[in-house]
C-alpha cells in the first residue's frame, strides 16, 4: 500500500519548510512497503551544521502547524545528521559531507520518489 495521504501532506509540508531555508537536495521516498513503522521518508541536506538545525527547527514548526508532533528526535546536539520522526514521516536533515558519505538515497534505491514541485526540492536540485 502506498504512503497516505497525511504523510504525503507532512512530507510537502516538510520539504517546503526545509526549501525556505535553502535546503539542499529535498527528497521524499515512500518507504511504505519495506517498513511498517513509517511510509515517508525526508532527506535534506545544509551546509553546516548552523543550518541544520535552523532547518530542522523549521520542519517542525511547519509540522507543528499542520498537528504533527514528534514522536522522536536525534542528533540535533551535533548538528551533523539530524532525524526526527513524525511517525507517518521520518525527516532525516544531514550535513552536506554526512549525506554523500552515508548515501542514504542509494539504501532506499528500491523505493519510490515522490514527486516534490521545484519549490519545495531545495537549491541545487536542479543541478
């Protein structure tokens, strides 16, 4: 079974959120049919670690808004890969380097994209 419907609109919500502070390389995977605990996962990238907590700080306010509340959150300390689950969505914000190291697009290859309009897949998205 695809992603639902609310994890489709808080992964959008998410991404735009992200976008806004120049978020690098927003992506949505539907992960729906190889877990069970989460049909969404969000990746995006800053460029230091400033950034990604100003990112992660937006996500969840914008989620916020919408009634989402994160069930769980990690590595905001660090600031070099920070993963917040929102139960229907799983937003992972990493740093640039942590991103292409651990290359999580190339885990989840098997899985659907979910089409994000320009304005919410970040800079360099087009590139």
């Amino acid at each position: 079974m695809p992603a639902s419907t609310r994890a489709i609109e808080l992964a959008h919500a998410a991404a735009r959120a992200a976008s806004d502070l120049k978020a690098q390389e927003v992506i949505a995977l539907d992960v729906s049919e190889q877990l069970v605990l989460t049909d969404v996962f969000l990746i995006a990238s800053g460029t230091n670690e400033r950034q990604v907590g100003g990112i992660v700080d937006a996500v969840e306010e914008a989620l916020h808004h919408l009634g989402a509340k994160p069930v769980r959150r990690e590595g905001k300390a660090q600031g070099r890969w920070v993963l917040i689950d929102f139960g229907d969505v799983v937003v992972h914000v990493q740093h640039a380097e942590d991103r292409v190291y651990y290359a999580l697009e190339r885990l989840w290859k098997d899985c659907p994209v979910i089409e994000l309009p320009p304005e919410e897949r970040g800079e360099l998205a087009d590139a």
